[in-house]
C-alpha cells in the first residue's frame, strides 16, 4: 500500500509540475533486462516498473501517428450496456 502512495504522489507532484509519466513494465518483463536495470541502479531487490517523467510533446496530434487499424469481430460486436447511473 505505502508504494502505491509513493507513486500516486510521484503521478500527481510531475502532474502539477506540467510533466508526464509513462510507466513501463515491458523491460522487467525479461529477466535479463530487470538484472540489468538492477545493477545500473545499483540496488538491492527487484525492480517492479521503470518510470519515464517528461515533458509533452509541444505539438498538435498523437506522438506516434495514427492509431493501428482495429479488426472486426466475425460474432460482431461485443455486447455492451450503459454503466448503470451512479445517485451525485
């Protein structure tokens, strides 16, 4: 619980200071990556995420351009209901 704390509060003090945060798992996700990330750390443990905060794009539009064609389902689309009205 206290590291999710830390982390909402490193989220929320980059946010006020009008950074981003990227959080990536993917390069712990191979064990010889987190070792390395370990050792560059120069820590003891296991690494759990690595934390990019920087500052956004200054441009208009996506970073990384348009978004990926999406396939349709052959059984068409998924069943979806309106989230039930939550009382204010």
């Amino acid at each position: 619980m206290r590291a999710g704390q830390a982390l909402q509060r490193v989220l929320l003090t980059a946010a006020a200071a009008g950074l981003t945060a990227c959080l990536q798992t993917q390069v712990i996700a191979v064990p010889a990556a987190r070792e390395q990330v370990r050792l560059a750390l120069g820590r003891f443990g296991w690494p759990q995420v690595v934390l990019r905060i920087g500052y956004r794009h200054p441009g208009p539009g996506p970073l990384l351009g348009p978004p990926a064609p999406r396939r349709v389902s052959r059984a068409g689309p998924a069943p979806w209901a309106p989230a039930p009205d939550v009382p204010g």
